[in-house]
C-alpha cells in the first residue's frame, strides 16, 4: 500500500510559512547552502514544473507520483498565473471555495480528505506527498504515515504550524537524519 508522506520544511519553532501564508522559500527559508542540491537530487519530484528547466532538472520522480494540497498551499501559484504547479505528478487541491478547476491537470476535492487519501493509498503508484498546508495536514493526520522535515535553521515566532487545528497526539520514531554545514536537518519519521 502506499503511503502518505507530509514532506515539508520547518521552522526550528513548527511553522511552515510566516502568519500571512505567502511562499516562505528565501525568504523564511534560504534557498542557498550545502543542502539544495541534495533534496533536489533525491526529490526532483518536489520542485514545482515551471521551476524545473531553468534549474536544469529532468529526473524522473523518485519518490512521489502523487500531491496533495489544501488552498492556501496552493493560492501563491494562482496569484502568479501557475494553475498546475506540480505537472509532473497527480495533483489534489482540497478546497471548499475553488468550484472549478483552473487547469485539467488539477482535481479539486470539496468531500473528506480523509477518505481520499485512503482511496489514493489503495492505488498502486509511488508514494503520495502531503505537501501543505497546515489546515490539510491536520486535517489527514491520522493518515500520514511518515514525517520527512526540513528543520530549518530559523524561528519566527508566529506562523502557520506544522499541523493547524484539532490535533490528538501522534507517536512517530526517528527513522534517520541528516544534518547539514547550512544547518538545515533534515528529519525521518515513520509512524509507531
């Protein structure tokens, strides 16, 4: 069965984007340093498509054929006229206000998360990536299986969390890490 992995980066204090929810990446989080290059050659999956040519990647995905989504996740692409993000893998915005799909490439999902993902983890495939935001994560909790978070080296005080909302504790186990000369540590967790 596959398996839903939330791979996010993190704030040394469990945010994942500052209070006002727009894109953390440079500005939250540095783009530069040792571990870039890594997570792009063991994730290339994870680079948004409109980023993957100029940055040089076509590998094939390792990891994930399959995304997920909540709104605010997915709203910065929209506000910069990028309808599919993720092209290359199967995309699930979830989502009580879009209606409509912008792009056939992405589904809009209005019913229970919950029940989707346990309908997307009995396909065959690779694995299913919980990408954001933290209203989703919180929301499929009970489901995710691994944890594999970019601990980044930086406190922001206020944000939007990890997981946003009812949460009842979950127990993981370190399953490996790796730190890097930028500080960013990067975390495996799987689910006891």
């Amino acid at each position: 069965m596959r398996k839903l992995v939330y791979y996010a980066a993190a704030t040394i204090d469990g945010f994942i984007a500052g209070a006002d929810g727009s894109d953390p990446t440079g500005t939250i989080f540095e783009i530069d340093g040792d571990h870039l290059p890594v997570m792009i050659a063991e994730y290339p999956e994870t680079v948004p498509t409109h980023m993957r040519a100029p940055l040089g990647i076509d590998a094939p995905n390792k990891h994930f054929d399959t995304l997920l989504m909540g709104r605010a996740s997915y709203q910065p692409g929209l506000d910069l006229g990028v309808t599919s993000p993720y092209a290359h893998l199967r995309q699930y915005v979830f989502s009580t206000t879009i209606t409509e799909s912008p792009d056939p490439d992405v589904e809009i999902v209005s019913g229970d998360p919950i029940e989707k993902v346990r309908e997307l983890k009995r396909e065959d495939g690779k694995d299913i990536w919980l990408c954001g935001g933290g209203k989703l994560a919180a929301a499929v909790q009970p489901e995710i299986d691994e944890l594999r978070i970019k601990l980044n080296p930086v406190a922001i005080g206020t944000g939007i969390p990890l997981f946003d909302g009812e949460f009842g504790p979950q127990r993981f186990r370190l399953a490996a890490s790796r730190a890097f000369e930028s500080g960013m540590i990067f975390l495996t967790y799987v689910r006891r």
